[in-house]
C-alpha cells in the first residue's frame, strides 16, 4: 500500500494511528506530498480529484480517500471490527470521529486563513467562526464516553494533538480538564508517539 502524506496532517496522523494500531504501519510506503488551497498538486489529483492527504493506493492500484475511508479499509485489512465496534458501540464511534473530522475542518480552515492568506486579506471573522464551530465541538467531545480504543477516540486524540501542534495557545487544558487529563494518557501510546507532527 501507498499512502499520500504529509506529516503536519492530523488526517494522515489518523491513518497512521490506525495504521500503528492494527499492525499495518511497515505495509504502507509513505509519499510525502506538498498540498495547498491553492495550488494545484497533478500528481495527487489523479490519485485524489480533491487534491487532499492522505491518499491511499491499495496493493490492488485502487485510490482510496479521504481518512474515514481509510481508516475503514485498513480496519477491513486486519480482520476487521478492531477499531469499529458492532452494536450501539459503533455509532458512538462513527459519531466521535465525524465530530473530531469536523473540529479538524474548522481548525485547518483557520490555519490556512492565518498561515496562506496576505496579512492585510485576512478575516478575522471568518477564523472567529471557526473556532467557535472547534470550541463547541471540543464541548461536545467532554460529554462523550471515550473509554476503549476505536476510531473515535483515535480522531479525538488527533484533535487534540493538531491544536497543540498549530494552535498551542489555545487553552483547551484549561477549559477542559478532564479532557487534557485522558489525553495524557492517549499522548502516551506508542501509536501517537509514532506519529507526532514535526516540532515548531
């Protein structure tokens, strides 16, 4: 398998957490790929007409995308029901990871509306909306039953991992400590520490 990565992606982190997690991680090649909101990337976009990492290409030359695909896929590779639980269970689950998927979205549009966008173009309302959108969702993330191992409480981890990576000032800790003290634990497994984003 082929994966189209890159290492400040918390979708990519995702996958190689799952990855880590079922024991897959030396099956996959990882393609460092440049991705932009704006510029075009010809390579990627015949793997993935979105132009968006991670990309997978499976050992059968099918493209696959974008991370819940994935993270499915890989799940179905080890035997399946690993990291997707049956029942009630799964829906949880599912819901956590669309929940932790949509934090990412807001967070990721207001690093590219700081770090890709002229200073003097910027929109502080639109960043001011989007972490609204993050904050609430993290809220949401502290009702949740995070217990056990499961593509939902992977996509949390990331969540949290991005915002100390890109939004370090954020203060999340403080508004949710029970979150920041699970968290310690989840930073903790050799899964997340395989995959951490780069330093600075």
């Amino acid at each position: 398998m082929k994966l189209r990565y890159n290492q400040g992606s918390p979708f990519v982190r995702k996958v190689m957490v799952c990855a880590h997690e079922l024991g897959l991680a030396d099956k996959i090649e990882l393609l460092d790929t440049t991705v932009s909101p704006v510029t075009t990337n010809a390579v990627l976009a015949g793997e993935n007409p979105l132009m968006k990492v991670p990309a997978l290409i499976t050992d059968d030359g099918e493209a696959l995308f974008d991370s819940p695909v994935i993270c499915e896929y890989l799940d179905s590779v080890a035997g399946g029901g690993k990291l997707y639980p049956n029942g009630m269970a799964r829906w949880a689950a599912l819901r956590q990871q669309a929940l932790g998927d949509g934090i990412l979205d807001a967070l990721i549009l207001c690093r590219y509306e700081i770090a890709a966008r002229p200073e003097e173009k910027r929109f502080s309302g639109w960043t001011d909306g989007q972490m609204k959108k993050a904050h609430q969702g993290l809220a949401a993330l502290a009702a949740e039953d995070l217990s056990g191992r499961t593509i939902g409480t992977i996509t949390a981890g990331c969540v949290f991992g991005y915002l100390d990576f890109r939004f370090p000032n954020d203060g999340w800790r403080q508004r949710h400590p029970k979150l920041a003290d699970w968290y310690k634990g989840v930073e903790a497994t050799p899964a997340m520490q395989a995959t951490k984003p780069p330093a600075g």
